[in-house]
C-alpha cells in the first residue's frame, strides 16, 4: 500500500479499508467499480485514489476507458431518471424556466455539461443539466464517456 492510500484511508473502519484495498488491487474490474464511484458527488476523491493506486499495475489509458465506461454508466443512470420525471411533467417547469429565464442555449448548457464531466465535479449537476436540452440518450452516454476517460486521464497524469 503506498503512502497516499494509506493516508487517505488510515483512519476509516477496518472493514471500508480492506473494501478500498480489494478494488484497488482488482485490475480493470476494479477501474470499472472506481468509475462509478468517481461520478458521484461523495465518493469522487477515493475513486480518484483508487485509480492512483490501480495505474502503478496497469496500464493508464486501458483503465480510464474501463473507469470512463463505469463512470457514463452512472451518468447515464442519472440522465434517464431526469428524462423519465421530465416526462411526467415532473421537471416541466423548470425546462420553461431554464429556456425562457435563464435563456442558455441548449449547446451551451451541453458545453457546460461536458466540462462539468471532464472535471472532478459533480456529474449530477451536468447530467441534470443536459437532461433539459434535446440531447439524445444515446448522444449524452457517448459525450459522457469520452468525458470522463478526458478527466480521468488528466487526473491520472497529474497524480503520476
């Protein structure tokens, strides 16, 4: 275990630790569950320490593709369940608002959206985002995933 893993979890249970050392030591399996854990809002920083440790092993580009496809994953879940209460009526008022108040054009609040993925932010907040312009589903899961394999490339390259 280097010194940044054992930093970053010495003080957490036993039990999360031994959680964080397996995936780690998992290979591109371990990319995979490390991408969905970087595109939530509270796990981002241990995914992105997991993926540190997984690149000593392994090679960096192949893990960011594995890390990026588990991260669109995610992406796309949160997308679809936007879309899916949007189509309820549910998110209505807010597209009205969001194209009429706020007046962003949809390109860049997709713009906005790709460099929200790209960065260590939240994907919530871009997918919510993209989810009230007429992206397509399968348009959004392919911009996510080369996103996410950019920012986690970048992530990766400084932390080498």
């Amino acid at each position: 275990m280097s010194g940044l893993m054992a930093v970053a979890i010495g003080t957490l249970f036993p039990s999360v630790r031994d959680l964080l050392l397996t995936i780690a030591s998992a290979g591109y399996i371990g990319a995979f569950l490390a991408g969905i854990l970087y595109g939530t809002a509270f796990t981002s920083s241990t995914a992105t320490i997991i993926l540190f440790e997984l690149t000593k092993d392994n090679n960096p580009v192949l893990a960011a593709i594995i890390a990026g496809l588990g991260c669109a994953l995610y992406d796309f879940s949160v997308f679809a369940i936007f879309r899916q209460q949007e189509s309820r009526g549910m998110f209505t008022m807010i597209r009205q608002k969001f194209y009429h108040q706020v007046s962003l054009p949809p390109w860049l609040a997709n713009t906005l959206g790709i460099l929200i993925i790209a960065s260590p932010l939240p994907d919530e907040l871009s997918a919510s985002l993209m989810s009230l312009t007429t992206l397509k589903a399968w348009q959004f899961a392919i911009i996510s995933w080369l996103a996410n394999i950019a920012g986690i490339l970048v992530i990766i390259s400084l932390g080498r």
